[in-house]
C-alpha cells in the first residue's frame, strides 16, 4: 500500500513540473542534428509524430509544456561556449532549457503540430525583429549637442506617438503594422489592440516590438510607414497611413492610402480595392509641430 502511494503522489507531483520542449520545425535543422550519433532520428516526419505524441501525453497526465525552436547552430554556439558535449541528450537538455528563459515559447494547447509550429515560427521572428531593432537602437550612441541617448529618447517619441495613435483612432479594433527599410533587411512589427467595452487592450510584448520598430525608423530616418486598420461590427473598416520622417509621423491622405493598398509593390500593377473598406486620411494626433531638437 505504502508503494502504491509513493507512486501516486510522485504522478502527482510529476503534474507540478513544467516542461519544455525544443523542436527542430524544418528538415534543413533535423538534418543537422543527424550529425549526432545521440539523435537517433532518421526521418523528419516520424520525429514530429513522436513529438506529438509526447506533447499529448503530457498534456493528458495535465503537466504544462512550452515549445521552442531548436536551432541547431545556436545548439552548437551554445555548446562550444560552456564546454558541454554537443553529441549528448544531456547537453540538448540544457540548451532547451536555456532557451525557455531567453528565447521565444509558445504553449502546448492541444493543437496539432502542424497548426501550432507557424505560431512559434511566427514568434520566433518577432523576437529576432525586436532583438535587433533593440541592437540598432543601442548603437546610436548619445547627441553630440545635448549627451542624450539617442535610442532612448527616439523610443520614447515613438511610445508618445503610438499613444496618439490609439487614442485619436475611430472605435473599433485596431491593427497596426509598421515596416522600416533599410540594410540588411525591412523590418516589420504588428500590433492588435482590442476594444472590449471601451477599454483597450494590448498585448505588452507586441506592443514593445512595435514600439522599438517604429523608433527606429524615427531615430535613423529610414523609409518607412505605419498603417492602421480599424474594425468595427455594421460598419466598413477604415485604414489609415502615415510616412516615416526623422523623428515624426506624416499623415497620408486618403488617395495616398488607397494607393498603397491598391497597387502591387513588386509589379506596379493596380490591385481591385477591397469591398466594404474606407481608405481615409489619418485623425490628426493634436500634436502640433514635431520636437525642434532633432538630435
């Protein structure tokens, strides 16, 4: 009896325990792990049905379990600077649970792998889009005139100016896209926030990726623009726009937004306008001229 009691309390206990679990999401990152005599894996496909099986499991025996991309690259990086053995389970055990303080997770909500793994890969890029947002941010170094830091003051010109946003917007649900260009590559934040009986809500980690975006742009003067589309039941949606300007929002006028959104920016073709969409220009933020110190 004593036994059977010691097993159900450690079952128990075992419900206690969150876990998680690193993912190779594609075959070009599950073929670089074959190098490994340890991963036993031969086949991309049945490594992502065990995993499933795993996750269900677990989530059966009612244990929480996040998932994380395992990038073997990192693994290696990861392994080379602790001195651990990258050809051992017990080494992949601690990389993955590095990543679940540093990197981006999602939960195991019983969806299939399939559906879940765009949501991870998706909030993989966003934490790479803000880590080096964050990065270019940090370079800009302080003002030779005044010794302000330069990538604090333009974020915060961006959270005022996200602020204004939000709050001179029409009633409705809101989703924001911002996009700065620029070598390497254009970055890009989104942001949704949602009216629920006259409040607003945001999620605070969209919310500080978009707000690092957007101040990039502000701070570096790159081309660049930020979108805003507002829903609302019984009446058609409305989207807004401004152009990126060093330190500044310029609201675009309706023809310019229609523009935008109804011309192909690979090809230059036209593009049928949406049904049941207003293209309109922007409510004015009440801000008056921009800041006359301009770093």
């Amino acid at each position: 009896m004593a036994y059977t009691d010691h097993r159900i309390l450690r079952r128990v206990l075992r419900r206690e325990v969150a876990g998680t679990i690193g993912l190779l999401a594609d075959e070009h990152d599950f073929r670089a792990m074959r190098r490994y005599d340890s991963f036993v894996f031969d086949d991309h496909t049945t490594y992502l049905k065990h995993m499933e099986a795993v996750l269900r499991t677990r989530a059966l025996q009612g244990s929480h379990t996040t998932v994380a991309l395992f990038d073997p690259e990192d693994y290696a990086e990861y392994c080379a600077e602790t001195g651990l053995d990258p050809d051992s389970h017990t080494s992949r055990t601690r990389f993955t649970a590095a990543l679940a303080s540093t990197g981006p997770t999602v939960p195991y909500d019983g969806r299939p792998l399939a559906d879940l793994l765009p949501t991870l890969v998706g909030e993989a890029v966003r934490h790479a889009t803000w880590e080096y947002a964050t990065t270019l941010l940090a370079r800009l170094g302080t003002c030779a005139s005044c010794g302000e830091d330069l990538g604090r003051a333009a974020f915060i010109r961006a959270s005022h100016l996200l602020v204004r946003i939000l709050d001179t917007a029409p009633p409705g649900e809101r989703h924001l896209v911002c996009s700065v260009s620029g070598p390497p590559e254009t970055l890009t934040a989104v942001l949704h926030a949602d009216d629920i009986a006259g409040r607003m809500e945001l999620d605070e980690s969209e919310a500080l990726e978009f707000t690092t975006v957007l101040a990039v742009g502000l701070a570096t003067g790159s081309p660049g623009g930020l979108v805003m589309r507002t829903s609302e039941p019984g009446s058609p949606d409305r989207i807004h726009g401004w152009r990126l300007r060093a330190h500044d929002l310029e609201p675009l006028t309706a023809g310019e937004v229609f523009d935008a959104y109804c011309t192909d920016a690979e090809s230059g073709d036209l593009i049928s306008p949406e049904s049941n969409v207003d293209y309109c220009e922007p409510p004015d933020l009440g801000e008056g001229p921009s800041p006359a110190h301009h770093h």
